[in-house]
C-alpha cells in the first residue's frame, strides 16, 4: 500500500491507479486500470471513511453554509461558533473540563509540547513514541530521558533517578517531570500500561501526557481510549492528546484537560498564531461522529455496532494468524496487529504477492525498524467483513508457507 496512488475514499477497500514501470524502474506511467483491493493499510478503525451517508450529507450542508475555511489564525478572526461547539463536545465526550482542537494532528504534538515545557524540565519518553512527540520534545528545550518501551521498572527507575540527580551539572530540582506516552503504538500494535504509569506518576508526583492518536475511537466499551478500556479516570491524566485522522475519518487534533490548561495554550501554542483553524467541513465530520459516539449507552446503536465488530474482527484475525504460525506482535486488543516477517526480501515478495491477491498492507523494514526487525503492518477496520478477512487468512496461509515465514509453525 506503502507509495501507492490511490483513487478513492481509504475504506474497507480502495481503487489502485495500476502503474506500470520501465527497465530498472527508472521511468512509470499510469496505465489507466483501477484495481479494486482490500485495504489493510489505513487507520479506518470504525469504518467512517466513506463518501456517502448521512454524515457525508451534513458535510455537504456545512460546505455550503460556512465554506471550507477562513483565512486567519484562530487568535485573530479564524475562530467560528462551530469550534467552540466541537471543543465542548470533545471536552463532554471525554469527560474532562474543557479542550482544544487544531488543524493538524501531528502538529498537535510538535507544537503544544514546546508551549508546556521548557529548559529545566524533564521528559521522559517512551522508545517507541512517535516522531512528533519526539520533534516537540526537541524543540521545547527540555531534557529528554527514554526509557524502555512498556516497561514500567524501567520508568519508575529513571523518575526516581530523575528526582535524586536533579539536573545535569547544577543537580538543581526539575521544574517538571513529564511522562510522556502513546494509547496504542502504532508501529508495535501494543497498549500502554496506563494503571501502572498513573500509579507511578502519583507516586513520584509527575505530571502524564497520553498520546491517544490510534486508541481514542478504536480502544474501550465506548470508544473514549485507553482510559475507557482500563476503566481509569481521565482526570488522572493531565493532558490528553488525540487526533482525528484515524477513528473519526477526518483530520487534525485535540488536547483536552483542565480548563487552565487550555486556555493557557489558547495563549501560548504557536498553532493559534501562526497556523489556520480546523476547517468547518472537517468540523461537521467529526461533530457527528462524536455525536454517535456518545450514544453508546444503546447497544444497537450504530457506534456500538461499529465498535463490537472492530473488536470481533482484531480477535478474530490475530487469533488465526498465530494458530497458523506466525510471529504476531502486539496486544490482543488492539486493531493495529504486527506481522513479522524480520528480513526485507520475504517481506517485499509478501506484500507483492498479497497485492496480486487484492490485498494491499504497509510493508516496514530498515531503516524504520532495526536491522533484522521487517515487518507487515496490518490496520483492520469495523468495515472489513468477514469475508474479507477470510480471504485475507487464506493468501496469508498459503504465501506464509511459500515463503517460510511462519516461523512459530510445529
């Protein structure tokens, strides 16, 4: 999937502008084909990419009435009444005071972290964090620690040490200690061990910033993250960041916490000066997928359906993976499930073949992973069907055994 064109909306499945290459791939060209694949490589975890329905209607509706942006900055007349409406429903969706939201999810990070911290405070970061996590750490001025990805005897050891070195050469106290981590990591398929993290961040009274990109919409009963699917209280996270470009099919992102946290970075994020708004179309989007959302209380609710079927389906498909033989990586929750494959030969011959199946996934190999660390990664969605899936087990059985890569097979 990875470098594809492709020719319409990211859903369960997706039209494939075929390609067609001179000697030695210097030179392509399109051959005017579409080819109609299963799609395993968009982050279509509730199955809201589509372009027709009731929300793609009100979409529509709001294009005409308001446009599809306004050329200021939020602090100076960007801002309509529907961000603040979408601002107060995320904050009433999650269950915290109030919240932001920006145009651009990566954004969202590279530039909110550098407004919260400074020189004289330390981070410490997951290994595995994403790189606009890494990007605001780097340009806050703040210290950076990492420390072993998910491992929490690891954390706790470098926030203790944190505490008694104090910082470098003055040995003076940290104005703050930050942990920061992802719900879901995308490049993993794990779940952070969040009841750990807040217990440790109450114990050495840090402060904790949850990276909720791929787990808000796709983890919990009710679709509210990582915080859901344990059963924690949001309020002990003190800054909650997500984004809107996975579960709501849509873009941008959000920070959500206390009321003087969000006005603070009204004040401070460099997104409001110098950075245009969430456009209003994109508003209406997520608006509604929220609002459905929220009535997860009904069981036969569209939302809950959606979210039973992700569930029903990551069960589902890791389980005949590993039954087949297959080194899977990640957590049994979680819809984003790591195939791995380890070499990039096998995995380029793997991802070729799957095409020719109609399959397309996202193949990663070094110098993204290590060395020897070639893996698939495979996005499922609430829209994939079964016999989608089916299919998916099936070519993956058969070209598995081809290429001797189920490497947990008896």
């Amino acid at each position: 999937m990875w470098t594809f064109t492709i020719g319409s909306v990211p859903g369960p499945t997706a039209l494939v502008l075929e390609r067609q290459f001179d000697e030695h791939n210097v030179n392509w060209r399109f051959t005017g084909k579409k080819l109609d694949v299963i799609n395993l490589g968009s982050y279509n975890y509730l199955g809201y990419s589509v372009n027709e329905g009731h929300i793609t209607d009100s979409v529509q509706q709001t294009i005409k009435e308001l446009g599809v942006g306004v050329g200021s900055t939020p602090n100076e007349v960007g801002r309509q009444e529907i961000h603040h409406k979408l601002e107060s429903l995320v904050a009433q969706y999650l269950g915290v005071e109030d919240s932001i939201v920006y145009g651009m999810g990566f954004a969202t990070n590279a530039f909110s972290i550098p407004a919260l911290l400074g020189k004289g405070c330390l981070v410490i970061s997951d290994e595995q964090n994403h790189a606009s996590l890494i990007l605001g750490c780097r340009l806050s001025g703040a210290f950076t620690k990492v420390f072993k990805h998910n491992n929490m005897e690891d954390l706790e050891r470098i926030v203790k040490n944190g505490i008694i070195e104090g910082q470098p050469k003055t040995h003076r106290e940290w104005r703050k200690i930050v942990i920061l981590v992802e719900g879901i990591y995308s490049m993993e398929g794990t779940i952070v061990h969040l009841p750990q993290v807040i217990q440790i961040k109450n114990k050495y009274k840090a402060y904790l910033y949850l990276d909720e990109a791929h787990s808000i919409g796709a983890l919990g009963p009710k679709g509210r993250g990582v915080c859901d699917y344990y059963g924690t209280d949001q309020r002990d996270v003190d800054i909650l960041m997500g984004t809107f470009t996975k579960s709501f099919g849509a873009s941008g992102g959000y920070i959500a916490g206390s009321k003087q946290l969000i006005n603070y970075l009204r004040q401070k994020s460099a997104n409001f000066y110098y950075a245009n708004p969430m456009s209003p179309p994109v508003i209406r989007q997520i608006y509604s997928v929220i609002t459905e959302l929220m009535q997860t209380n009904d069981s036969q609710s569209n939302a809950s359906l959606k979210i039973k079927r992700l569930h029903e389906n990551t069960i589902y498909f890791r389980k005949k993976l590993i039954e087949l033989g297959f080194h899977v990586e990640g957590d049994t929750d979680s819809p984003v499930v790591i195939l791995l494959v380890y070499l990039e030969s096998p995995l380029k011959c793997l991802m070729k073949r799957l095409f020719s199946c109609g399959i397309a996934v996202v193949g990663v190999s070094f110098p993204v992973t290590t060395l020897l660390g070639a893996k698939a990664r495979i996005c499922l969605s609430a829209s994939h069907s079964q016999q989608m899936i089916d299919h998916t087990i099936n070519c993956l059985d058969r070209i598995g055994t081809d290429l001797h890569i189920k490497y947990n097979k008896r």
